[in-house]
C-alpha cells in the first residue's frame, strides 16, 4: 500500500481502516459458529456458512491467465495496467475532433456533457471538477476513456488512440506540453495539481457532526 | 402553493373528502388529504367493470400476473432521457419500508444493458490463491442469505442544501427520491473470497460492471468480508434488469454508487485503484479547500412523507405524520418529530420491523390547530449520531460541498393546508 503515486493521506486510511489484521475475518476463517448467529450484534440476517461447511465447495472453474487479462484492463494510480503503445497531443487532437467534441465541446469547456477543461484559476475549486482542476490521478483518465468512452461507441478507441486523446486532453487542462507524448511511464508520472487535496473520509458516527 | 396547483387536485382526494371520510374526530392520514394531480398515466389494459356495485357483478378471472389498481399507479420520476440519468422513487405514494420492485429509484452511468444470465459470468482475480470464473448457476449454489437494506445514491437530496436556491415546490420523490428499500437475496462476498483464497496483504477490492461504463469502485476488503453480497435476488423475484441483473454488489449501508451492478470483476487488491466515479465524482469538497475521499457510509437522516408537498390538508384536527428514517450505521433509536419549527420536539413511533442499515417508518400523531406552521423530523442511529441541521452541515463542510445531504428536512403547513419544502422558512 505505501506507493508514492497513492495520496499518503490515503495510505494512512488503508492502514488504519482498510488492512485486515487477519487476511480471513470472520464467516472466511470459519469463526462464526453457527447459521443462526447474528452478526454485528443485530438480529436482523445471518451469515450463510454453517459450521461444517466445507473448506472449498468447488464451484465455478478456473480462470485462465489470459482469461484474466481479456477483462483485467483497469489501470492503477501508480500506472499498473496501462498497456503498450503511446500517443500525442497532436494525435489526440484528431481523435477528440473525430470522437469527443460533439459532447465536450472545441476546447473542452462548452460541454453540452461534462466539461473537462477549468475556464479559471485555482480560486474555483472545485472548478466544475474537471481533469485539471479536480481529478488527482492522470491515471483515471485513461482507464475511464478506455472503458467508457466515447458514450455511444464505447471500449472502440485502439490503445494509443486513448494515450493520445488523454494527452490532448491534458494539455487543454495545461498539464502537459503541446509536443507531449505519452506512454505508460510518462503518463504514470503526470502531476496533478490537486492530488493533495483528496483527505480520507473522517467521518465515524457518534454525536460529532462532520 | 401556486393557483394551478390547487385546481390540480387528486379525483381520489375529493372523492373521499366529499364522502365525508374526511370528518372531525377521526385520525386523517395521506389518503385523506388532497393531492396535484401527478403526470398523466395512461389506463391500464385491464379496468374493472363499470357497475357501481361490485356485489352485483362477477369478477374478473384469475390472471399469471397481477395488476395495479387503476387509481393505484405510482410512477418513477425520470429526471432526462438520457444515457447517464436517474429516476426517483415515489417516497410520498408508499407503505412500510419496501419498494415495490418496479418503482426502485434508477442511476445509470451508461443506460441498462441487455444481459442473459446463463451467459454471465463474473470473474473473481488478483491477489487469491486461485483466480475464478463462476456462472450464475455456480453462485446461486452457494449458501444463500437474504437481508432487507436500503440502497441510497449519495447525491440524493442535494436540491436542498443550496441557502440561495432553497425549493418550496418540491415533493419527497423529486428531493429524496434516490431511495429504495429491497429485500435483497444472493451469496455473501465472504464466501466467494473465501472460495478463491485472499492472499495476505490485500487491503481493497474493485467490483466492476458490465454496462456501457464499466462502470467500477474500489471497496475496502473490510466491508467485503463483513456484510457485503453478491444479490441476485430482489424482493422475491430475480433482481430486475435497473437493479443490476443478474448479480449486483451488495453493500449495506454504503453509497449506491459502490454497490456496483450488472457485476462482472472482482480484482483483489493492495490499494485503490482510482476510478473516475471515486475520484472526479463521489468525493466530497469541503470548505477548506479539501475534498473528502471513499465517504463510503450514508449517515442518518429521516423524512417525513406526510404530509409533504403536494398534499393539501383539508381541515384542522387530528393528522399522522408519517415518514422515513435510515442509517448506514446501523439501526435508527430514535425519530423525533417538531410541529412548532423545531422549538419542541417529541418521540415519534417507530413502526416495526426496526431493522439495521434498513428504513424504519416512523409516526406521529398530531392534532393541527389549523395555524401555519412548520413541522420536521430527525434521526438517532445507535452510535448517538443525531441528524444534523443544514447549517450544522454548512458549518462543518461548507456551503459548496456536494454528496451526502442528510441534514433534517422541514415542511410548512399553511393555514389554508397547502403544503410545501419549508427549510427555507427556518433560515
């Protein structure tokens, strides 16, 4: 968990809250007795392991590697599971001319959908939450667009096709020069401006109001 | 209340009015106040013989589904026709705590696929002793467990929270409408993981989606192995197609965003990985410039439901207030209501069943001096927690903070009996 790329607030969450002290709390390490015992000192349902369940019931099948990879695309914050390829500004000018400006407009700010460029400066916050005035990981983009985008034609973008209209995007925002070309370590690497401003949730019950 | 509104009143309400069931001495409820005329519905295929007198006529044969009665026909509220768009729960209109399955409130990020269940499959991975892919026929042999829980989306109630844009014209539905209660049916999550073997060290999972967004949230592994599930059933039935089928994740008492439908990815983690809808959105700005990040649980709150706007009392006297309250930390102890614009306040009924991380509808009885006034209610989980007020919530996150308005809600009774959103009026 303690990777520079994760916010340190959020490693102090995932340590604090997060980490389980047993990796098999609970109905996994079989410590709850019986059906009909209530779980967090309610009534209201019941774990579904009784106490001679067996260790593995069996079903379901084994999932091959490249099982996995068709569907593990997500990328994480640090850059892990961005693919192979790269992309330019330029490049990704044409491909959000082609695909994205009929609903982010010419510069990213006319919308009519979410828009993803902030018209101002930082006193905005959170500036419409777009890319560069909200989002704390670059990374989010990419795994968003690839998934996601464009609306009507999603998951169509070819690998490169994605870094090259996220670095366009991102140099809408001013967070990458007008020759960038992004790849998986150059996109990993992007700064964003408000990362540090992301706090985990303090909030937990009890009569303070937070 | 505007002119037109009271021209647009229910034909039900004044038929009851003018039959006199609406008389002093009684206690009065929702049914016998009057209501706007909601959107036109069309008629239903089937409608009851038009004699008078039912005694005096057959019925209708039995029948493989059942109907509504024809003035019985509660409707989701559609915000826009779009891709990534909602529909908001008919709060005003229901009994008890469950939602009838048809009228569970809806948020898309990218419409409701089209899936067969015989071809789904939902992939568990990453850090496990043995990645797996299980059907819907390998899941629904698993011991199965079902709970009663509500599903909130965390931006439910936001349309009240503005101090320069405080509504009066707005109903439950149209501000807290992003609300359901279901009984949900299917595996908890904690057998699977238990199936595939969690590897030391993980910390999170992320549950992704077979919709058009693919759609994903990263959970901490905690609340997977707590009460976390796999559902694939919804009040009895398989999970309807807006509610996720054929398998959501379940998370009891979380924002409804995390609880991610149409599931089709489970990845075991050391972190978070960081997605769109827990980033750019579901994070909350606060006033210090911070934005909270994983504000995954829904604090308490209630409403009341009646009388709310548009209903219109007809007379002073004896009236029940009704309403909802929930928490995502558990169970509600306590609803009070104030009908003197929270000057005093008193314990309202809790109607059973009272079950944790579910609704719990709460009464009051009131006798209305037929004066203005404005009546409010707040909730009390079993942590001490007690509903806020706006400005509590303003003080602490900021008048600009988006996300998780449960603050209490307030209604002003007019002395004519018109009633509207009266937050504003305790500004």
């Amino acid at each position: 968990m303690c990777r520079s790329t994760v916010g340190g607030l959020l490693v102090v969450c995932a340590l604090a809250a997060c980490a389980p002290e047993e990796p098999l709390p609970r109905a996994v390490a079989g410590g709850t007795p019986s059906p009909q015992a209530a779980v967090g000192g309610g009534t209201d349902w019941h774990v579904a392991l009784p106490e001679h369940a067996p260790g593995r019931f069996g079903f379901g099948t084994a999932a091959t590697e490249d099982r996995v990879a068709l569907w593990d695309i997500d990328v994480k914050p640090d850059g892990e599971g961005l693919p192979p390829g790269s992309g330019s500004v330029a490049e990704g000018q044409a491909v959000y001319e082609a695909h994205c400006l009929q609903c982010h407009g010419p510069t990213g700010t006319e919308g009519p959908n979410d828009r993803l460029v902030s018209p101002g400066p930082w006193e905005q916050w959170p500036a419409g939450r777009t890319v560069g005035g909200y989002w704390p990981y670059a990374t989010t983009l990419y795994d968003y667009t690839r998934k996601a985008m464009p609306q009507a034609t999603p998951g169509t973008l070819s690998d490169d096709d994605v870094y090259a209209v996220v670095a366009y995007v991102l140099h809408l925002g001013g967070l990458v020069p007008a020759d960038a070309v992004l790849d998986a370590a150059s996109l990993a690497a992007v700064e964003m401006p408000y990362r540090d401003r992301f706090v985990p949730d303090d909030r937990t019950g009890g009569p303070e109001i937070r | 209340m505007p002119d037109t509104e009271h021209t647009r009143l229910s034909r039900r309400a004044w038929l009851a009015a003018a039959s006199g069931t609406a008389a002093s001495g009684i206690v009065m409820t929702r049914w016998d106040a009057l209501k706007a005329e909601p959107p036109p519905v069309p008629p239903p295929q089937q409608v009851a013989p038009s004699a008078s007198d039912p005694t005096r006529v057959p019925g209708r044969f039995v029948s493989e589904l059942g109907t509504r009665a024809p003035d019985e026909q509660p409707r989701r509220l559609l915000r826009t026709v779009a891709l990534s768009s909602s529909s908001r729960t008919p709060l005003q209109d229901l009994q008890g705590t469950i939602t009838p399955s048809d009228l569970h409130f809806e948020r898309h990020h990218a419409g409701v696929p089209d899936i067969a269940a015989e071809e789904h499959e939902v992939l568990v991975h990453g850090m496990v002793e043995r990645p797996m892919v299980f059907r819907m026929a390998d899941l629904r042999r698993y011991p199965q467990t079902s709970r009663i829980c509500f599903i909130e989306c965390s931006g439910n109630g936001g349309g009240a929270y503005n101090r320069s844009r405080m509504p009066t014209a707005i109903s439950p539905q149209q501000l807290d409408g992003l609300l359901s209660t279901s009984e949900w049916t299917g595996v908890m999550l904690s057998t699977i993981l238990r199936e595939v073997g969690v590897r030391p060290g993980a910390s999170w999972i992320l549950a992704e989606g077979r919709d058009a967004a693919v759609m994903s949230r990263s959970v901490p592994l905690d609340k997977a192995m707590d009460d976390s599930m796999l559902a694939y059933g919804q009040n009895g039935e398989a999970i309807r197609p807006e509610q996720g089928y054929p398998v959501r994740l379940l998370l009891p008492g979380w924002e409804g965003n995390a609880q991610v439908k149409w599931l089709r990815r489970i990845e075991v983690s050391d972190r978070p990985t960081m997605t769109r809808d827990e980033t750019s959105r579901y994070t909350d700005p606060l006033k210090d410039g911070t934005s909270r990040i994983f504000s995954f649980v829904m604090d308490a709150k209630s409403l009341i439901t009646f009388p709310s706007y548009p209903y219109v009392l007809p007379e002073r006297g004896w009236w029940e207030i009704e309403g909802l309250a929930w928490t995502g930390r558990g169970r509600i102890t306590r609803v009070e209501v104030s009908t003197d614009g929270g000057r005093s306040w008193s314990d309202a009924v809790l109607q059973p069943p009272v079950l944790s991380k579910s609704t719990v509808r709460f009464r009051h009885l009131w006798n209305w001096n037929g004066r203005e006034t404005v009546i409010l209610s707040r909730a009390t989980d079993e942590t001490g927690y007690v509903q806020p007020t706006v400005q509590q919530l303003w003080d602490v996150r900021g008048e600009g903070t988006a996300y998780h308005h449960n603050h209490q809600r307030a209604w002003k009774v007019a002395a004519d009996g018109a009633v509207t959103f009266g937050l504003g009026d305790l500004l």
